[in-house]
C-alpha cells in the first residue's frame, strides 16, 4: 500500500504543494507485544536519554532493549480483545525534575497517576488517583483552565470536563464538570478535544456534536456550565485538533469524522457578522467512500490524531492511521486490512490549503493514541505507535 509516492507525485503536477525537506522515518519494532492502545515518552531517569512508557513498563533509552516496570503488571493481552490502559501521558506533576507517568484506563474505569522515584530505575513508583469513571476512549492533556498546568479531558458519568493535578488535593485531581448531565457522555463516547475554538484566546473543549465555550478564570459561570455551541464536526471522531490551518487568523478543527468507519475532515473556521464563528467542510479522505471522485486516500478506523510541524515548513502537520482489529478482526468495516500510518502535510498555495497525505508505515497503525515526539533529540519530530500490533517507533532521519 505505498500511497505516498503517487499522492505525492500527483500534488506536485497539480501545483498544490511540495516539501520543504524530504521526510523518510527509520522503523524500529520494540516489542509486539500488545500492552496498551498507546504509549508516550519523555527521559524519566535523568541520564539524558528520552525513554518509552507503554502499558506497565518502561523501555529506556537509547535503545530501548532494558525495560522495567513501574506498575503491577497483569498480562499480555489478546488482540481479539482489548488492553486495561488506553492512554499514556507524561508530565512533571509534582514539579520535582522528575517525570511522572498518567495512565488512562479502559473507558469509565478509574485511572491513576504515578509518581517518579527520583529517577531510580527498579525503584517503586507512587500511586496518586486521578479520578473515577475516565470517559471517552481518546481522552486528551492540554492546559484548560490557563493556570500553567495541563490538564485531563473527558468526560464522567453523564458529563463532560477535565481533571487537573493540585498538589493541595492529596485525595485525587480536581475535577470539573463544565456541562449539564446528557446522557450522550456515556463511558465509550467517541470525540474529544480542546483548544481556542473562537480564537479568543482561551481554551474551549470540544465534542463531536460542538464546543463549550470557555468563559475566562474571572468570569462567574467558570466553575460552572460553559456555553455549548452545537454543531455536527463529525459522527463519532476520535482525537479532534484545533489550529489555524489556512493562515488567516481564525482556529479550525482537524478530526476523524469516524473512529471507526470512513472520513477525515478540516472544518475551516468563518467568523459571521455578529463575531459568532461557524464552518465549512472541507473532506481530506472522503466520508462515503463510494462517491470519490478524486480518487482520494480512504481507509478506516483512524481514533487517533496527533499533530505537529513534521517537515519544518512552519506549517502545521498530522499524524493518523489505522487502529488495526479496533473491535477484533470482523468488527468493522476493513478491520484485516493492513494497519497503516501516514502523516498529512499542511500545504497553503494560491489561496488554497489543505493536507498531502505520506505514508510511514503498513504495519503499525494507531491505537487510541498516536503520539508526535522528538524521541533522539534531533530536533525533528518522530512518531510513537502503541497498540494491537504492539510498540513501534518511527524515527525521523
């Protein structure tokens, strides 16, 4: 299945756009073993060195051939079946130099995080509880709230909001809902994301059926319900990302419009007269892959989405592909199929933008997490895949 060169090849010839460098990543399998439905790095023991969390262990780097674990360890699960992580973030919660390690669990179960050790390898980690009933199945970390610290989006029993480390809180994180109750927030709802919808400045949170509104630290319903703006960005989506893809100013929305079934949009931002903000659909891989006209890339099952400036171009870049037996090997449509990963080049050109997809790899895919990270420290972005197919990294050369 090598798209890549014929897509790339094509928009050329259409005067689209071309890479400011050539982009070729070196694979390196480190284990097949299916431990998690994703992974994520960062250097927790000091030496220089980034390392990868995925399921219970850790593979230090630079090789990644030492692993320990960090957490009780249950199994090696079954790819028929499914992993009791699904997520794994990294971060200096306690603010000691240390990394810490947040694991996300099996939708609506209760998760944890877990405190570095100083950075000694074989040393026991601290359990710290996030919360109960981690909704969603692509949850996301960023900042909502502005006060430096990032933090957990999903949603729980009923409603949607986001979880945040205090170290006054020795009990848990603090949760906030920012919804009314709607029984859409049920555990496996697919479709989550933040960033500045509107481009006000402030971080709203965003489903596949529209977005809250964030109302500002200061303002009186902060603590409360935000303003829902409803508004159909996708079926049920998995990872939905907010940026400025076309340069003129306003923030638009990049996401699946399935996790499971067939379509990848870029919803462009269009600011109406009374300062409202809407969008017009604009399809990368089209939704119904019977009416495609222009031949373009189309395969299922991408619930994950992960972005970044891949080439150096300045432009804004992403990484999907396929989450290979999502629901085990006939679940869904093109469930067998080969677990691809591509990643989309942004391309702005005589008034026009949108993405050249470049395929990475055929054997691989997503989990319910993908994630973009500079794992040698070479200053170019390289990509982590953790799932069914096990734990693959793609280094950037």
């Amino acid at each position: 299945m090598k798209f890549h060169s014929l897509l790339a090849s094509l928009a050329v010839i259409a005067g689209l756009a071309v890479s400011a460098f050539a982009v070729e990543f070196e694979k390196k399998t480190i284990t097949t073993d299916f431990l998690a439905e994703g992974a994520a790095c960062a250097d927790f023991d000091g030496d220089g060195f980034n390392d990868i969390t995925y399921g219970p262990y850790i593979f230090w780097g630079p090789d990644f051939q030492e692993k320990d674990l960090y957490r009780p360890f249950n199994k090696v699960f079954d790819p028929h079946g499914y992993s009791d992580q699904f997520l794994a973030f990294t971060d200096d919660l306690d603010r000691d130099g240390h990394v810490d390690i947040i694991q996300v669990p099996w939708p609506g179960e209760s998760g944890d995080c877990w405190l570095n050790p100083g950075g000694k390898r074989g040393a026991e980690w601290t359990k710290f509880f996030i919360s109960k009933e981690i909704g969603n199945e692509s949850q996301v970390y960023i900042d909502v709230d502005g006060n430096g610290r990032k933090d957990l989006c999903f949603n729980r029993n009923g409603f949607m909001g986001f979880a945040t480390y205090n170290p006054e809180n020795k009990e848990s994180w603090d949760w906030h809902a920012l919804s009314n109750e709607d029984g859409k927030y049920q555990r496996y709802f697919h479709g989550i994301g933040a960033g500045d919808v509107n481009s006000d400045g402030l971080c709203d949170q965003i489903d596949s059926k529209g977005w809250y509104e964030n109302p500002g630290p200061d303002a009186p319903n902060f603590q409360g319900v935000w303003t829902y703006h409803p508004f159909e960005f996708a079926a049920a989506a998995s990872t939905i990302c907010v940026w400025d893809v076309d340069g003129d100013g306003l923030n638009d929305v990049v996401c699946a419009w399935s996790a499971h079934l067939y379509g990848l949009v870029w919803w462009k931002a269009v600011k109406n007269a009374d300062g409202t903000v809407t969008f017009e659909k604009n399809e990368i891989q089209p939704i119904d892959p019977t009416n495609n006209p222009e031949g373009k890339l189309s395969y299922t099952q991408m619930h994950s989405v992960d972005y970044a400036d891949i080439n150096g171009d300045g432009l804004t870049d992403f990484v999907t592909g396929k989450r290979w037996w999502a629901h085990g090997p006939t679940g869904d449509q093109e469930a067998d199929q080969p677990a691809v990963l591509y990643w989309y080049e942004g391309f702005r050109k005589d008034g026009k933008a949108g993405f050249i997809p470049h395929q990475i790899d055929d054997d691989s895919g997503v989990g319910t997490q993908i994630t973009i990270a500079d794992i040698n420290k070479d200053g170019k972005p390289d990509v982590i895949s953790g799932n069914k197919k096990g734990l693959s990294i793609f280094i950037q050369k």
